[in-house]
C-alpha cells in the first residue's frame, strides 16, 4: 500500500463516523423533506403519503399566510439583530476596558445567552404582563395607562424583540470582544500622537478591524434569528392576530397541529430558500464592502 | 476567511489594547471613572434586572403579586418552591434529565468529533477547504428546520421517549462547531511534536491519547461546555422526541409548565421554576467562566 | 507517559456513575413487564384529573387486576391535544384512553388513531345523553367517543348590580357603560380575546347571537363571509374601543377572566360552568352575587352556547381494548358524573341527572345549564378544523386589536377556509 493511500484510508476512518452522523442528521432530512413537499400527507389521506406533484408548492405561493409570516420573520431578524449590533458593540467597549472584578461581570453579561430560551420567554411573559409586571406597575405607579405588550400586534413583536435582544447580545459582544482583542494597541497610540479623536479611533481602527468578525456574527445571528421558534412558541405563541408568528412556528402547527406534513415540509422548504437567499446576500454585501 | 493567530485564551493572554475610550484625551480620570462605573452598572442592570425580578416573583405570594409594589413588609413565601418541587414529577427530575442528556451528548459529541478534527487538521488542500465550508453552513444552520424529519426518524427506529437515544441528534448538532473548535486547536499543535512520537514508535492512538489530547486539554474543555449548554437548553427536538412528563428535560418543561396552570395564573410558580432552571446555569458560568469565553471567542474567529 | 492515579479514579466514578444512571433508568422498565394486572392509562386535562381521582381511587380498589392510571396533561385545551399528538404521531402511544375535547374527535378519527366503539357498548350507548352533549360523538356512521362532562357557553352576570340578565348585545353594553359610570365596576364584560381556542367559543356564541351561521357547507367561505359574521366581530371590537371590555381582554383566557370577575372589578362574564364553583370559593369578591343565563342575542335571534363537552375515546393502540372500555363505562358512568358535579361543578351529560335533588342542591346552576344546553351550538366537524379555527382566530384577533376592519378580516377568513379546504382536498367533508 502506498503512503498516501494509507494515509487517505487512515483520514478516512477518522472522520467518517462524524461525517455520516452529520449526514443523517443534516443532509438526509432536506432530501425527505423535498420528497415529502411533493406528497399530500394528512388527516385527508388518513396520514399515509399519496403523491399529488407540485400542489403543496402551489398553495405556498398564494398562502398569504406564509408571506405574512415570512416578512414578519425576516423584520424581526433584521430588527433584532440590527440592535444586537449596535448593543453588542458597545457592551464589547466596554468589557475591553481593565477595571477589577472584569471576570465576573463578563460571566454575569454572559447568563442570559446561557439559559435555555424556553427559560426566559416565561420570564418575559411575566415581565411584560397587563396589568402586573414590572413596566406596567412602573406606568402606573407614574400615573400612566398600562401597555398590553402582549395583546397589541404593535406592540407584541417588539416585546419579542426585546426578549430576543436581551437574550443573545451577550454572544454577540462576546465575539465582538475577541475581534478587538485582537486589534493592536499601537494603533491606537498612533492615532493618539496625530491627535485623532477617540470617534476617529472607533470609525478609523475598530470598524474596519473589526470587519471579519462583524459579518461572522451577522451570517451566525441572521440564520438563528430566521428560525426563530423557542421564544414566541411560548412568550406568545405566535398572537396576537398572528403579528409574531414566524416560519418555524407556522411550520410546527402545520405538522403537529394541523397534521398537514406535506405542507409542513413545503413550508420549512420554502423557509430554507429565503434563508439560502439571505445568506447570499450578506456574502454579496461582504464582497462589496471589501472591494 | 482568513484567521487571524490567536492565543489559547483570549482573556488573559490577549494583546493589551487600551482601546479607543481610553485613549481619548481631554476627559479628566475623575469623569472617566464615573463613566465606567455607570456603564456597568447599566450593563448588569439589563443582563440581571430581569432574573432579580423572577427571584422576587418567585418569594411573592399570589395576593402580595396583584397588590402591586406596596407592602413589601409582607406577602413573602416560599410556597412557590413547595409547589413546583412536589409536583409531578418534581421539577429536579428535569434537570436530572437535561443534565443527563447533557452529559452523554457531551461524551458522544467528543468521540467523534475528536477524530474527525485531528484527521482534518493533518489535511490540506481541497477536502479540508471543503469539509470547512460544510462545517460553517451546518453550524450557523437554523436546526428547528429538522424537527419533522428527526420525528420521522425517531418513529422509524423506535427512539422516542428515550433520552439516551436523544443524544444521538443532539451529537450530530453539536458535531460541526465542536470539529471546527477542535481543528483550529490541532492545527495549532507544532507538527514536530507528533513527528518525533511517531519515531518513537507510538501508534496513531497512542499519538493521540498521550501527545496531543494532554495538551489540547483547554480547547476540548470548552468544546464540551458549549456542547453542553447546548444539549441543556434545546427545545423543538426534546418537544417532538418526548412525550412522557417523567422523561422530560427542562426546555419542554418549562414550556408545559407555562400551558398547566389551573384556573389561575400562577406566576410564583412559573418565577419558582424560572430560577431553579437558571441555577444550575449561573453555577456553571460562575465556576467555568473562562472556557466558555474562550471556546465562543475561538470558535467564531477559527470558523 | 504515566497518569497520576487521582485522575484515573476520577475516571473510574465517572464512567461508574454513568453506569448507575442507566440503569436506573432501565430499572422502571424491567418492573412494568414484571406486573401481571391489566393497566388502563388515560391522559386527561389537569382539571379532570383532580376531578375523577375519588372515581378512580374506588375503581383501582374494587378492580384489584385492573387498574387506571391517570396522567396528567397541561390545563389548556391545545396544549393537552398536542401533548396527545406528539405520542401518538411518535406510535407506540402510552395511552390507552384519552379524554378529549369535541372539537379535536373528527380529526382524530380521520387520522385513524381511534378504535370505533360501536359494537362494545351497547345498543344504544347514547340514549341518555342530554341533547345537548350527543353531537359531535358519531361521525361518518361511527361512535368514536363517549361524553363524560357536558360544558358550554355560560353568560354570569352580578346578581348585587342588576335585576335581571340582559337579553341583547345593546342591553348588555347600555347596562355596562352604567354601572361603570356610576363607578360600580371598573369594566363591564370579561371574555377570552386571546388568539387561542377560547376567542372562536366566544364568538360562536355572538354570531349566533347575530343570526350568523359558521358550517363547512356554507358558501361562501363557510358563512363568514356574510354580514352577520361582520356584525359579531365588529361588536367585539367596539367593547374594546368603548371600553366596556379592557383591553387586555385581546389577551384574556379563561383564567384571566376569571380573575378579573373574582376580583369583583367587571359586571359579566363569559365563561364555562365550572366557573360558578370557583367563584363560590373563599376569596372571591363575587360569591353568592353571581347568576348564570346565556349569552345575549339580538332580538329575533335564539341565544347560543358553544358545546364543550369532554369525552372519553379509546386509542386503537392500546392493546386492552376491553379493559378500556370498562374503565370507559367507569368514567362515563352515572356514579362518576354524580361526584364530577357534586364535588367540582361540573356538568352531567346524563339526562336523568339534571334532576337529581342531591346535585340540584349541591349545583344551583343546573336548570340554567340544561337551558343553555338546548341551544347549544357545534364547531364545524371536520378534520381540518384546527386549521379553520386557527385561520378564523387570526383574523379574529386582528379585528380585535383593532388591525383590520370586521368586515375586511372575516372576508379573508372565509376565502382562507375555502381555499384551505379546496387545496386539501377537505372540500364537503363535514359530518
């Protein structure tokens, strides 16, 4: 056997239980999925599979429901994660500094990314209740109407958003930190002795430094926020009038509660695309800021 | 992408920047430290304010909750803990669970993710450059998409309502960022190393078991840790592969908890279990915090 | 290289208690096998399960090879239906009998999860089943299910604030705007607004109460689309924006609901029978103020009450068909309804037992609820249901919150349905 044979056939065995798991788990479910979007499986076929060509397809582009949720989807993502930026930014700056006791304030920054978000979303319910939480009894003890976060379609996605935002901007400081950790001191000094600004240091040095890790955080963060499921399957269960359903939720009911698994698929299929598309676009705007 | 060196922790070992604030000049150090001190204070306000408030919820009567701010004197209880530890199940069967399912998603997540990373990392050229793409689209993919195909395969052999089973898909989740995490530790490796224990005429296991794991001691640390926070907190798998309360791990639970009430809204009890659920979390940063840092600092720079 | 032998005992306790930990999780298994009784489990709503436990407790003591295991689900209706679901849609479903609402039985049977139980029951299983609680039992020519509570629609209203109940959605808003302008109660009607199950109970009952009709066979778009529908949502709405209801009342379930009438802060209250007793209850502002009737209508239009009812049906996979149905006849039983409303405020679906002295006595109600039982009213029966009723509480919720005009929104609802039903191929299926 030659060297490099072996050495193939030894690479081989090394990653091939990894890669066949992450086959099973990543590659095999798209495929079912693309055969099952061709399927009627339902309560109407008594849950058995009946081929029915491109229908489900067809009702995914006139289910005004789908793009509904799709918009709602894609303004939440880009709202939350917009705001997650800007948060986590700043929250990086400041756990850059030296000060005592930085240690345990970064573990303590870090504990809503660390707990489940089934967790939380019951927390914030709470939070946000009419008329007993917290901002409600604030409103009122200053003599305020009380808000109903969670019965307003105005008001419903935002108190997601804030969930959302307060849950995963710990992540994105995090990442935002290693980025400037990584960035020398003496450019900075060098600034400082031509006399530029510290908002000069930030546009000039930080920013564009900070460029890699900015879009990793934006690709990570854009796909996790489009499947968004945990959080509004129980802050609100997609209510009020459907204003915070997304994708993955309308995806779930159709297969778990409707037993409609053909169009479950086609929905989750459908989701991946505009994913897909999204994804494209980030890589195409990174490709245009480089240039 | 293009990765910059990195050192094995960014925390400690990171290059010293005073960064752009403090290099402002002008500001006198009286108002700096003003600043700073109401930055955190912001900070922890936002990250803890409201877990304070689900501890405070939590020691509230019912009564004491709708009244309103006034009467802190009384109304404290600790009935909501009563309550949800003596339900059924008790609320630490949950965590039992989730820090069993945890524990052997870790375990199995390792086992295959160290050889995958090592036979990587001694590769170059094309299969790497393409296995590492692969890695990076699966590991920022939004998994709640495979819910319905897992159950479709949970059906098929029979894996339902059986933690030890769940860790096969946890494993396989997890897979991706552990090998990208694990990768860029191997790579930092100097090759000498290993070229001189095999003239000593140690086997690829024995390489590995005594050589290189030793001292890749930190990066597998915290890949374990992420992998394990992760297998803790996922919810739509462990909400269609699980059916039986007494199996539940505490995602789900606290998802079922928030559909049980009875006639009124308990929100004590769902506070109560709000903070026994984050307990064990908080623990686990509090002791593990630099790891964690480090691995989700790595692994975002090595993707 | 040698290891230090602290780390190698670490090593050996760790894989030792991974080791201990499956078996202790195998252990429970091994013991069920060992067991030679019969077990029946049943999933049933929290609620219920509290309720029948004295029914079960004599059952388990006077069947001492057959014995009922009750599991408890979550409280919300969907929340126990997907509980349910997930078992089943996993096979091997550790249930044998399941106590279901009568809105999910037509979906249940099409999806073949059923054991049809017309020949194990007797010539005719339903003859003393009240009127009201005997639909939504047979469908496609087939008993599927056996009713154990009857429930429905119920109006309370403050017997310290009024002489009498109002008749008409005008009577009930002009009472209202009264009593809280003379600063009696804080709102006047609490009802669930929530976008959830509870919302479309509501609404039945209101587009009844409007001559509106909701049926699969309606065209077009099963009835929604007429202006009856319109007026039931838009009179919903305008409690909203007259503030007769509050607010939150877009986010009210039942619990909520009550909380607010029991606090004494609101004048009517829609909601089911077991309420009454809750209100009873030391702590309630209400007890003893409180009457039941049913829910307004305008004049010329019959009241309505939306059916409820909860029965028990057998799972096809249980493998002790038999022994479920005996603990079916259990449940079901005369014994068992007596106790599930003298002790927890339910109601019969036994005729003879809205009669009985002792439960009159111990239910005042009764008569009441035997009234609104005769004008019951069903949610279409059709397996596609939950997607009906999910479109048309969207649509409900958005009218609600003051999103999209009643007229415009149960348009959409109606042509939504239409095309569900065309695109599934659900079309004419109803009972």
């Amino acid at each position: 056997m030659s060297r490099t044979l072996r050495a193939n056939l030894v690479t081989l065995v090394l990653i091939a239980p990894a890669l066949l798991l992450l086959l099973a788990v990543f590659v095999w479910p798209m495929g079912y999925y693309g055969w099952l979007s061709l399927q009627a499986q339902s309560v109407f076929t008594g849950l058995e599979p009946v081929p029915v060509g491109l229908a489900n397809w067809q009702r995914l582009l006139g289910d005004a429901r789908f793009w509904q949720d799709a918009a709602q989807t894609l303004r939440f993502s880009g709202v939350s994660v917009g705001l997650e930026l800007l948060l986590g930014l700043a929250i990086a700056l400041v756990l850059h500094q030296r000060w005592p006791a930085r240690g345990v304030v970064r573990s303590l920054t870090l504990l809503p990314w660390a707990l489940p978000t089934t967790v939380m979303a019951l927390g914030w319910r709470w939070i946000f209740n009419d008329p007993n939480g917290p901002i409600n009894g604030l409103l009122q003890s200053v003599g305020l109407a009380t808000l109903p976060f969670l019965a307003s379609p105005q008001l419903a996605w935002i108190a997601a958003v804030v969930a959302d935002v307060w849950k995963t901007t710990p992540f994105v400081a995090l990442v935002l930190l290693a980025g400037l950790q990584m960035i020398p001191a003496d450019l900075y000094e060098a600034l400082a002795l031509e006399g530029g600004h510290s908002w000069q240091a930030l546009w000039r040095i930080t920013l564009p430094l900070l460029r890699p890790y900015i879009f990793l955080v934006l690709l990570f963060r854009l796909a996790q926020a489009l499947g968004v499921f945990d959080l509004i399957a129980v802050l609100t269960g997609g209510g009020p009038a459907g204003s915070t359903e997304s994708l993955a939720v309308y995806a779930y009911l159709n297969a778990m509660r409707f037993l409609d698994f053909g169009y479950s698929a086609t929905v989750m299929l459908g989701m991946f695309l505009l994913l897909l598309l999204s994804a494209l676009l980030l890589l195409l705007w990174r490709r245009a800021a480089e240039a | 992408m293009t990765s910059p060196s990195l050192p094995s922790d960014p925390i400690s070992g990171g290059p010293m920047s005073r960064g752009p604030k403090a290099s402002s000049a002008g500001s006198t150090p009286a108002s700096a430290l003003l600043g700073r001190i109401l930055a955190v204070g912001l900070l922890l306000f936002w990250s803890l304010g409201p877990m304070v408030w689900q501890l405070y919820t939590s020691l509230r009567t019912p009564e004491a909750l709708l009244a309103g701010w006034a009467g802190l004197a009384s109304g404290w209880t600790l009935a909501n803990y009563t309550q949800i530890l003596t339900g059924d199940p008790p609320f630490w069967r949950y965590l039992l669970n989730s820090f069993l399912v945890g524990g052997v998603s870790t375990l199995l997540t390792l086992l295959l993710a160290i050889p995958c990373a090592y036979g990587l990392a001694r590769r170059s050229g094309a299969l790497r450059l393409v296995m590492g793409g692969t890695l990076l689209a699966t590991a920022v993919f939004p998994y709640v998409l495979l819910f319905l195909a897992l159950l479709e395969v949970a059906r098929h052999f029979g894996l339902a309502n059986n933690l030890l089973a769940l860790c096969l898909p946890y494993a396989g989740l997890s897979l991706p960022l552990a090998v990208l995490l694990l990768q860029a530790a191997f790579a930092e490796l100097p090759p000498e190393l290993e070229e001189s224990a095999v003239l000593e005429g140690l086997s690829l296991l024995q390489r590995l078991r005594w050589i290189l794991l030793p001292l890749l001691g930190p990066a597998v640390f915290s890949t374990a840790l992420l992998v394990f926070l992760f297998s803790w907190n996922e919810f739509p798998i462990a909400l269609t592969w699980l059916s039986r309360s007494e199996l539940l791990t505490l995602a789900p639970a606290m998802a079922r908890i928030a559909g049980s009430s009875v006639y009124t809204v308990p929100y004590g009890a769902f506070a109560a279990a709000t903070v026994l659920g984050s307990v064990p979390l908080l623990l686990l940063l509090l002791v593990f915090q630099r790891p964690i840092v480090a691995g989700l600092t790595q692994g975002a720079i090595k993707g | 290289m040698t290891r230090p032998p602290r780390e190698l005992w670490a090593r050996r306790l760790a894989l030792g208690l991974l080791a201990a930990l499956v078996v202790a999780l195998l252990l429970p298994v091994s013991i069920a096998v060992a067991r030679p009784a019969v077990t029946i489990r049943v999933l049933m709503p929290a609620p219920f399960v509290d309720a029948t436990a004295a029914t079960v407790d004599a059952f388990n003591r006077s069947h001492p090879r057959l014995t009922i295991a009750v599991t408890r689900g979550p409280f919300e209706t969907e929340s126990v239906s997907d509980l349910a679901i997930s078992s089943l849609l996993l096979g091997d479903s550790p249930y044998d009998l399941l106590l279901m609402d009568v809105s999910w039985t037509a979906k249940y049977a099409a999806a073949g999860w059923l054991l049809p139980l017309d020949d194990r029951l007797g010539p005719d299983p339903l003859a003393g089943v009240v009127s009201g609680a005997r639909q939504g039992n047979v469908i496609d020519g087939h008993l599927w299910r056996l009713p154990m509570v009857a429930s429905m629609g119920l109006l309370y209203w403050r017997t310290d604030l009024m002489e009498r109940p109002p008749r008409t959605p005008a009577e009930l808003v002009a009472v209202s705007r009264q009593l809280q302008q003379q600063g009696r109660v804080r709102w006047g009607f609490v009802w669930q607004g929530r976008q959830y199950e509870g919302l479309i109970c509501d609404f039945l009952e209101v587009l009844h109460g409007f001559g509106g009709r909701w049926e699969p066979d309606l065209t077009p778009g099963l009835g929604l689309e007429q202006p009856e529908a319109a007026a039931a949502a838009g009179w919903l709405r305008q409690l909203l924006v007259d503030g007769i209801s509050p607010a939150a009342v877009a986010n009210f379930a039942e619990p909520e609901t009550l909380q607010a009438f029991e606090t004494g802060d609101a004048a009517f209250m829609r909601n089911w029978p077991y309420a009454w007793s809750e209100l009873q209850k030391p702590g309630s502002h209400v007890a003893g103020k409180v009457g039941v009737t049913t829910m307004v209508a305008e004049p010329g239009q019959s009241p309505a009450a939306t059916q409820g009812s909860w029965g028990l049906s057998v799972l096809r996979g249980s493998s002790h068909p038999d022994q479920a149905v005996e603990v079916l006849q259990a449940l079901t039983g005369a014994d068992s309804q007596r106790r599930l409303v003298k002790d927890w405020g339910n109601t019969p679906t036994l005729t003879a037992l809205f009669e009985d002295p002792e439960l009159l006595a111990a239910s005042p109600t009764l008569p009441e609820q035997l009234r609104a039982l005769e004008y019951s009213v069903l949610r279409p029966i059709t397996p596609a249901y939950a997607q009906l009723s999910d479109i048309l509480q969207r649509q409900l919720s958005d009218v609600i919150t003051g999103g999209l005009p009643a007229a415009q929104a149960m348009g959409r609802a109606g042509q939504a349905s239409t095309l569900l039903l065309e695109s599934t191929g659900g079309e004419g299926t109803g009972a």
